[in-house]
C-alpha cells in the first residue's frame, strides 16, 4: 500500500487493521494496482473463483482475505 500511494503521490494514514479501506486514501485505481501487484507477489487473488468471498472492509480483512486463498 505504501509502494502504491507513493507513486500516486498519495499520503496514507497510520495502516493498522482495524482501518477501513475507504480511509486509506487508495482510489480505484489504487485498489486495483494493490490486487494486481499482489497477485503477481502471492499468486493468488481472492477475488477470483470463491463461492465464499465477503468483500473487505478494513485492512485486517483484506489480509484475511488473502491468507484464506491456497497458494
């Protein structure tokens, strides 16, 4: 998320995991450079292919998300 606002020339607040995804200041575009990146890191993408996928709302819940999907 860093990586990204910094190229975005955004400033985040202080990330912790109870933070609502709405209030890091990512955009879309934001959100869809972190799913893409981290699919190319992890090789994996929880938005894809589950019959049990809640969309998150705070950071905590993305990592949930992601720690859920086999590698």
């Amino acid at each position: 998320m860093q990586q990204i606002a910094r190229e975005l020339n955004i400033t985040l607040p202080p990330l912790n995991d109870d933070l609502p995804l709405q209030n890091t200041g990512l955009d879309s575009l934001g959100f869809a450079l972190l799913v893409a990146r981290l699919e190319d890191e992890l090789g994996r993408d929880p938005f894809t292919n589950s019959d049990e996928f809640m969309f998150p709302y705070t950071i905590g819940d993305l990592v949930s998300a992601y720690e859920k999907v086999p590698a």
